[in-house]
C-alpha cells in the first residue's frame, strides 16, 4: 500500500509540498525558545523513523502551540510514511486539515491515500470526494497568478497547480467508479489524465469506466483506454508482464467488438502517443458493420443476416425486454423457420470456439458473426461422445433459455438431433475371436 503512495508522489513531493513552504507566508514564524529550535534540530538530524517519530510526540506535548504547527504536521505524516503506517499517515492528515483548512499539503495526502488505501466504504468515499474538492478550492487561490512568488518560474507555478489537479480529479474520478458512476468517473479521469498523461492506472481505470456504462458508443473509448495502459512504458506505467497482460486481453476485445484486427494497430500508434482519445474517436463495432450490410446479407448471407437482426435487438436500449417478449423459451429458428427476404431459415449456423470440459462435453462455444467472437452457447442435457474442435462449422436451432449482454452472449438448449456438423462417436474396433481348437 505505501509503496504505492511513494510511486504515486515520486517527483512530486519535493517542489509541490517542499515549494509550498518555501514560497513564503504573511507572517513569519518564531520559534518559542531556544529548546524548541533544539529539538526540531534533534528532529532535523535523526534517521530513525520511530525515534524521529518520538521525537516529534514530543515536540507536539511540549509545544502544542508551536508557529510551526503545519510543518509538524508534514514531517509526522513523512515520518509515519517511512514506517508504513497508512493509517496513522491518514488520521494525521484529518488533523492537519482540521487545524488549518486551508492546507494543501494536507489535503493533498488525504486525497493520496484515499485511493491508495483502497477503502470503499460510504464514509471513505465521502471523505475522498470532501478532500478532492476541498484541494481544488485551496487550489484557485494558494496557486492562482497573482501569488507567484518570484523565485518560481512561470512553468513551475503552472506545473505545481497541474499536479496539485491532476491528484484531485484522479481522487475524484475513483470515488466516482467505486459509486457505479460510470460517465462522471469517464469525465474526471481524463481532467486527470490531460495534467498527467502518464498515469497508465487512470487509463486502465477509464476503461473499466466506460465499459460498465454498457452503452455501445462508450466501449471503443473502454478499448483506446485499455491500449494505453497496454503500449505506454515510461513512468507512471504498468511493468512489463501486466502490460503484456493487457494486451492480450485488449487484442481479444477489440476481436470481439470490431470483428476483426482491421484498424487494431492504428488504435495503438494512436494510444502510444496520445493519453486521452481525440474527439469524435470511434471504434465501429461488428453489429453497426453488419447494420450497415445488412440488406446486401439478406441476399447473399440470410442466416447471418437472422443473426444479425436478433443481436441488434438484444443490445438495444430494449433488449431485456425484447428477450422476455419474443426470445425466451422460444425454439429459434423454430420447426417452420423464419423468413429473411426470400429465404426461409431452419438453422443458425456458427463457428466452435470452445467447448466445456474438454473430453465430452455438455457445453459448446459458438461464434456467428465471426469465427473468433464467443456469441453463443449450445447447451446439451447429455455429455457429447466426442468434442468438437474449435473452428468446426455447426448449424443448430434449440431453444433459447438465457442472454448476457456483459460479455454479450446467448443460451440455446438443443439436443444432437437438432446439431448438424458434430463429430461423430468412434466405432469400436471388432472384438477379435479366438481360433477355435480343431476336434481329434
């Protein structure tokens, strides 16, 4: 957990917290005597995390008061950082906060460890939300124009505001996934992600976002998102063996969803060099394809085109309610068929893309629209003899029992008489007899 909060901060803390105090106050403090400043160089000097930390309990009973009270705060919540004591780290933030409101630094690790300590509770989320908020407000006016130090360069001023940004709306867009607020979360990871183009955690988390809306226009976005996390390999991204991870699963996806790999590597060069997707960025999904050759289908492919218009159907805006209207317990395509243009369909026809388990199996994986895209599943009430292997062509009807539609996929009840293109069961070889002994 605090390894993550140290990767999360690494090149930051430095200007943005450090810069911070250096860059001036209203009012300079003083120290309340001699043994005060004594024991901060005590402090200052120690190595050892939990002397240092006694230290600093020390400072706090005999000072309570102390003009340093903000700095104390920074050097324990560092300290008990050293010492992995997240909590500890967070509740001394609270305080922070709750003495001086107007801390960013304060707010700036609440808002750290709120997602690195990966509490989802109700009351978490508040607290994340109360800080990523309370950081941008602080924000507006700690780091506006106007209070530009002069030893801070025009680009430093703007990089610390940046960072101090990019961290609330990260902190922001989490809470927002954690409460199934799928497009606000979308919204806010890329305010995050245009200040830290880097964070490849944020990219793999826009596009768990975007895919949970379940809305069609949304899931070529989920796909750039995921290509990002995928190819970027500097700072802030993924190691290697997670990135390989990912880009398997983001091959598979984009198969699933386009169809093919037809544009699947200028997705790449695109997430390689790009953070966020550009406006009006669409990946076409296979069903919008198949849309549009829809009527061209009807005539040279009318069983695909069947297909076709029943997933339409069952990823529309309606599709739980079409499923129970006409597809539940309904024998597709039925003993009569069903019309497509001229053409009457008796059976649907699919490629094998798995089966389960592998030696005889009751469950068998088919692609319709593409050989590659696990669309349906035929489910036999007894284990077939012999498993058909992936690429096989099967034609079926049977009786639809259920459909998802996250992976989108359909259930058909059939028996083997209602399949054609199943192996057939191995003969066995001939029992061979024995010579009968000649009669004396």
């Amino acid at each position: 957990m605090l390894k993550t909060i140290k990767k999360t901060i690494a090149g930051i803390t430095v200007f943005c917290l450090g810069g911070i105090i250096l860059f001036g106050q209203a009012k300079q403090p003083q120290w309340k005597d001699r043994a005060e400043f004594d024991l901060f160089e005590l402090i200052r000097k120690e190595q050892n995390p939990q002397a240092k930390l006694q230290l600093l309990q020390q400072w706090e009973q005999k000072y309570p008061g102390t003009d340093f009270k903000d700095g104390r705060f920074e050097l324990t919540v560092q300290t008990y950082q050293q010492l992995g004591k997240a909590k500890e780290m967070l509740d001394t933030a609270k305080a922070w906060v709750a003495f001086n409101p107007k801390s960013l630094s304060g707010w700036y690790w609440i808002n750290l460890l709120t997602v690195s300590m990966n509490d989802t509770s109700p009351a978490a989320l508040d607290q994340g939300e109360k800080a990523a908020k309370a950081l941008l407000e602080q924000i507006e006016d700690a780091l506006s124009p106007a209070k530009k130090p002069a030893q801070a360069t025009e680009d430093q001023w703007k990089q610390q505001r940046s960072t101090m940004e990019y961290v609330a709306y990260r902190t922001l867009g989490w809470v927002a996934l954690e409460r199934q607020q799928y497009v606000e979360a979308d919204k806010y990871f890329i305010d995050a992600l245009k200040r830290n183009p880097n964070d490849s955690q944020v990219s793999a988390w826009a596009g768990r976002a975007n895919v949970r809306t379940k809305q069609l226009e949304r899931q070529g976005i989920a796909l750039f998102h995921f290509a990002r996390a995928a190819v970027y390999s500097g700072p802030g991204g993924f190691p290697e063996q997670a990135r390989q991870q990912l880009m398997s699963s983001f091959e598979k996806n984009y198969i699933n969803f386009h169809g093919s790999k037809e544009g699947m590597e200028e997705v790449l060069k695109l997430a390689q060099t790009s953070a966020v997707p550009p406006e009006g960025f669409k990946i076409e999904s296979q069903d919008e394809i198949m849309v549009k050759q829809e009527e061209e289908l009807k005539k040279t492919n009318p069983v695909l085109a069947l297909w076709v218009g029943i997933k339409r159907e069952l990823t529309g805006a309606d599709g739980a309610a079409y499923f129970e209207n006409s597809l539940k317990n309904a024998h597709i395509p039925g003993p009569d068929g069903i019309m497509v243009g001229e053409t009457t369909i008796k059976r649907l026809k699919g490629t094998v893309v798995s089966v389960d388990p592998p030696k005889r199996p009751k469950k068998v994986v088919l692609g319709l629209s593409s050989p590659n895209m696990s669309e349906v599943t035929l489910v036999f009430e007894n284990p077939l003899p012999v498993a058909p292997e992936p690429g096989t062509v099967l034609e079926f009807g049977g009786v639809v029992t259920e459909y998802s539609l996250e992976p989108f996929n359909v259930t058909f009840e059939v028996s083997p008489a209602e399949v054609s293109g199943l192996p057939a069961p191995k003969k066995a070889a001939p029992r061979k007899r024995a010579p009968r002994a000649k009669k004396k």
